[in-house]
C-alpha cells in the first residue's frame, strides 16, 4: 500500500487495484476553435493543464497503472443526445454542429479526439460518454470490476462538471477517489476552487485531492521499491 499526503488526511492506495482516469482531455474542449471556445470561454486556462497531466499519465504508466482516457462524444445520429442537452448555453456552435474541427463533440471527429500530447498509448482504455458521468451509459463500471479495481486517481476537464461528476458517481459504487488538483480545470476559476472544497468536505464525503508531484513522487517510489 501507498501513503499519500493528501486533504483533508492520507490517501492510502494499492497500485495493482488503482486506476488513473483522465476525463475529456480533448480537442473541442482543449483548443480554440472548439466547443468549449463556442460556449464564450478562454481555453487557454485548460490547456495550461496538458504537461501535468502528462506527468501524471508517465507516473501512472511507469508504475504499472490501469489508465483510462474518457471522451464526451455522441452518435452520428444524435440518438444518444437529449434535446435537454444540444440547446443548453447558447452556444454558437451546438453539438452535431459543423465546426472547424468536423461535427462538435461527434465520435470519430477531429475535435472529439483526446489532444495529441495526451494521446493513449496501446493497452490502455478509451471510453465514449454521452454524459458527463463516466458511468453512464459506458462499460467503465464492467471494466474497473474485471480488473478488480478499488481506487481512482482522477485528472482533467472541467473540474465542477465531467470531473466532479464523475467522482460522485464512483463514490456511490465504492470506489475510493482522488483528485489531482493541478492536473484538473475549469474555465471558472472559482467552480474549480469550490469542487475541490466539496470533494473533500466533512471528512473525504466524494474524495481526497492531492498535488501531481506529490501523487508521482509516491508511485516512484513505490516503482523504485
């Protein structure tokens, strides 16, 4: 077992039985020109993120890590998207809408791919979501019990919706959770200030934060052991 420093007490964690999860780190919510930017945001606070979460992805690899890579994507077709979703935020480009990276937030896309830096490798696993839980309507639940998964590190974007999401709904299931802080944004700084302030209210109710180097200084060392 690994002892991390973490908030709001030590995170405790077995590298066989952990999985690290990067969500959404694609293109249409990474770079201008995407769906994020079509929604009146800055990107660029998002992207800052891409080479810690690189470093969090080579501490993962190294020590053997489960990785999993999420991507908000729908049908061609839209059958997986309620209307509910496509017409919320006044957007400028809805989703399904051409863009300058192909449809928005279609699978199979330009824009719906994760960014090149953060690209998986061979082995790992990428799951198509329809919603901003990874659970929903994905074989992630069926993949973290076949390999006997109990504990989560998470990265990515954006902190309050597919992220935070995400955790709650793998707290639900059991799953222990941790939060890389810096390897995690919001287009709001403040949404990104109060979801970790949740995550680990009232004695860890979702999860445990943790800084990056402080998350891959623990797998070296356990890597180096």
């Amino acid at each position: 077992m690994i002892r991390l420093d973490a908030r709001p007490f030590a995170y405790e964690f077995d590298p066989a039985r952990t999985a690290l999860v990067v969500i959404d780190m694609q293109r249409d919510f990474v770079e201008p020109g995407g769906f994020g930017a079509a929604l009146g945001n800055d990107v660029e606070p998002v992207a800052a993120i891409i080479p810690t979460v690189r470093k969090l992805l080579d501490g993962a690899r190294a020590a053997g890590l489960t990785i999993v890579h999420t991507r908000e994507c729908h049908l061609p077709d839209l059958s997986d998207c309620p209307p509910a979703k496509r017409e919320r935020g006044a957007p400028s480009l809805k989703i399904g809408d051409p863009g300058p990276m192909g449809r928005i937030l279609i699978a199979g896309e330009p824009g719906a791919e994760i960014v090149p830096e953060l690209a998986a490798l061979d082995g790992e696993h990428v799951i198509d979501k329809p919603g901003k839980g990874a659970f929903y309507a994905t074989p992630l639940g069926d993949l973290l019990a076949e390999k006997g998964i109990t504990h989560l590190i998470f990265a990515g974007v954006t902190t309050e919706v597919c992220v935070q999401t995400t955790m709650r709904e793998a707290n639900d299931r059991g799953f222990e959770c941790l939060l890389a802080e810096d390897a995690t944004e919001s287009y709001f700084p403040a949404f990104k200030q109060a979801t970790l302030e949740m995550i680990r209210a009232q004695g860890a109710i979702v999860g445990w934060t943790a800084p990056t180097d402080a998350i891959v200084a623990a797998l070296s060392m356990e890597t180096a052991a």
